[in-house]
C-alpha cells in the first residue's frame, strides 16, 4: 500500500511478506528512484529534488525481518507548498484552486466520483508522482528476484513514431541471460533508455520538436524477465493467471493505455500455424524451444521462457498550449489547468514498469515456495529447478 500527495509531505508505502534474512541496500533503492527521475524529456520538478528513501521499519543492519517493512520518501518541494496543502483547517484551500479539468486526466470523473470542489483535491493523488514508492517497493522485490538469480531488465522501444528497427526489436526478444549486463549498459548509457544509439539519437530529436511546440508525446517500453521456472501462476482459476496479474499493474501505472504479452498485437494477424513456439526435444538441450512469441506465458503460467512484457503508454495531457475544457463552477467554456508537467516520460515509465513487473513475480514467487525466510525459499526453489530440469531432460 502506498499513501501521499503530489505535493505533500512525503510518500509512503508498507509492503509485507518479504522473508526473512534477506540483505537490502538503501543505496540500490536510492539508485532506481534516480533512475525514475531521470531521462530525456522530463519536466523542471526532477531538477528541484532528488528522491532518497528512508526504511522505517522491517529492516535491521541491512536484513529484513519478516515483519512488514515501511518506506518514507520526502517531497523536498513540500515546503513551497505547506500552507496549500496542509492537513489542518490553516489550509490555504483557495490558493492554487482548479475548476478547469484536463482532458486525460483523473479531474473531471475524480471531481464527481468524490464531490470535490477544487480539481486539486483529485490530481493531488493521481498523479505520477506516486510512482515513486511504487519504485521502491518494486526495488525491494527485484532485491528478492535477484537473490533467486532472476534477472529483469527494461527499456524503451519507441517515442512518438521514432522507433527501434524490427530487426533489432526481434533480436532483444532473442536475448540470453548472458548478454543482460552488456544490454543493461546500453540502456543506462541513453538518454532515453533505450539501447540502440541511433534510434536513441532519433527519439531526443522528436522529443526536442514536440517541446518546441508545447505538445507532449507517448511510447512503448518493454519489460523482460530471465530466470523463471515453468510453473509461476496458474490456470485453476482467473484471479490467478500471471498475465492477469502483471495486466493489471503495468496498466494501473499513469498513462499507460496497453499492455501485450510477447508479440500479441502482431500474432493477431498470423495463422496460429506460424505464432506458437513449438517443442523440440535433443539428447543435448531436452525439452527446448526456438522461438518465444508467446513472451514466456502459457495457460497463465510461465513457462520458462523468458518473460516479455510490452506497454504503451499514451502522451502525457498536461500541456503547455492546454486543450479545451469547461469551468465547472460557471460551465462556461474555457482552457484546461495547465500544471508543472513533461514532455516525455515514457523512460520513467519504463522503470516504473519494471517494478510494477518485480512486484508480480516476487508475489508469483511468495505464493508458490516458502516465504518465512530466505533459507528455506532458497531450498525450496532449488529444489523444484532440479525437478524441472529432470522433466526437461536437461
């Protein structure tokens, strides 16, 4: 669960059901709340703080306990806000008031679901800005992935039109575990987080131009997970199919509009002859495929393949020219608010999708071994992997 305002005091968030005995590094947490805020096209708040997380409680010399670990993430420019936003009846609630609601936005079905009378009260808690404690949280789970040898890695695709060659696009869907730290690089290396340099080069010029104009624009990023065992979610029922799951947290994030599981939205269009990854057997690899179009999912469980998630995310509609819209005190038509906002954040996005995607596998994870502490996970899971290689014939 996570709490907080855009621009209040501070975010938190209290995740529970991390074993016990696993090592946490603020510092890694501090290093992917960075990453959030990072990446080109980002609006002037990134320059104004720079998140850093605070572990209240479930953690002790760098170990979890086993009991319900809180986070506290301040908002540095709390303090141009304090009078408007304060809990008390000294709330300058007339300050920074908006009646004009932003198409795109939670404003108008925020305003009539909760009967606020100031926009303020909704944009406040829709904003992207809690994304942040989703980051943290999700760089504890990743913490839990990687102590399994689960790796995960996200990037961005395509800006606007700009986007990376098919080509190149198949290839990282063919990539090895082997070759995670060398793509990492490239990604962390962009401005954009995206791992080709050319289309990265592309991306920052439509970036410039939709700035020049006061517009905004969208994207795609791709999440993709290694080290999964077959098994992960389940058919049995439809509240626990794995891509449901993920489904549902990648589209919870702000802006986002769609996700797809490997190539769906191209597999739509084939015969099922030529989409479904076929099952070949050898003395030397066992049970192997040679394609994954299916992104590692079957039936609502992986199926150890790697796991490919893709999201688009639409572009963001706080805009500097803003759109038309309507007062709802006077209904006379008028311009949408226009707020601090980006032109592009779909690199950010991209990082937030990635925790979105650690929290649904370490939860996947949690549901299926031992989640009392991390000796016996760690038995457990090694344990069912020489089960799957045997079945295999690995």
């Amino acid at each position: 669960m996570t709490a907080g305002e855009s621009h209040g005091p501070a975010l938190s968030a209290i995740l529970e059901g991390i074993p016990a005995g696993l090592c946490i590094s603020e510092e890694a947490i501090n290093q992917d709340l960075a990453r959030r805020q990072g990446g080109f096209g980002r609006g002037k708040r990134m320059g104004l703080e720079s998140d850093r997380i605070r572990i209240l409680s479930g953690v002790r010399g760098g170990i979890t306990l086993g009991s319900p670990i809180s986070i506290l993430i301040e908002n540095k420019d709390h303090a141009n806000w304090k009078l408007v936003m304060a809990s008390g009846r000294e709330a300058a609630v007339d300050e920074k008031r908006i009646v004009h609601p932003r198409p795109g936005h939670a404003d108008l079905g925020g305003v009539i679901k909760y009967r606020h009378q100031d926009i303020r009260n909704v944009l406040e808690r829709a904003s992207a800005r809690e994304t942040a404690a989703r980051v943290a949280i999700g760089s504890l789970c990743r913490n839990l992935l990687s102590a399994l040898e689960v790796s995960i890695l996200a990037w961005v695709e395509q800006i606007g039109a700009e986007s990376m060659p098919s080509s190149l696009v198949d290839g990282f869907d063919q990539m090895h575990a082997e070759q995670f730290a060398e793509w990492q690089k490239a990604v962390c290396d962009s401005p954009v987080y995206c791992p080709d340099r050319e289309t990265s080069d592309r991306m920052m010029g439509t970036i410039k131009q939709a700035a020049s104009q006061g517009d905004t624009l969208g994207g795609i990023f791709v999440v993709k997970c290694w080290g999964l065992p077959p098994g992960l979610g389940s058919y049995v029922h439809w509240d626990r199919r794995l891509d449901g799951q993920l489904g549902s947290a990648v589209l919870s994030i702000p802006g986002i509009k769609g996700v797809e599981i490997g190539r769906a939205f191209d597999m739509a269009k084939e015969f099922g002859s030529s989409v479904h990854d076929e099952i070949f057997i050898s003395s030397r690899q066992g049970l192997y495929r040679q394609t994954n179009r299916a992104g590692g999912l079957e039936g609502g469980m992986t199926n150890g393949q790697p796991l490919v998630v893709r999201a688009a995310m639409k572009p963001i509609p706080t805009l500097s020219h803003p759109l038309q819209s309507v007062n709802l005190e006077t209904l006379e038509a008028g311009l949408a608010a226009v707020e601090r906002s980006d032109v592009c954040a779909v690199p950010a996005a991209s990082v937030v999708g990635e925790a979105a995607v650690s929290y649904i596998l370490a939860q996947a994870v949690l549901d299926r071994f031992s989640r009392d502490n991390m000796e016996e996970l760690l038995r457990d899971w090694q344990e069912y992997w020489r089960y799957v290689q045997e079945t295999l014939g690995k």
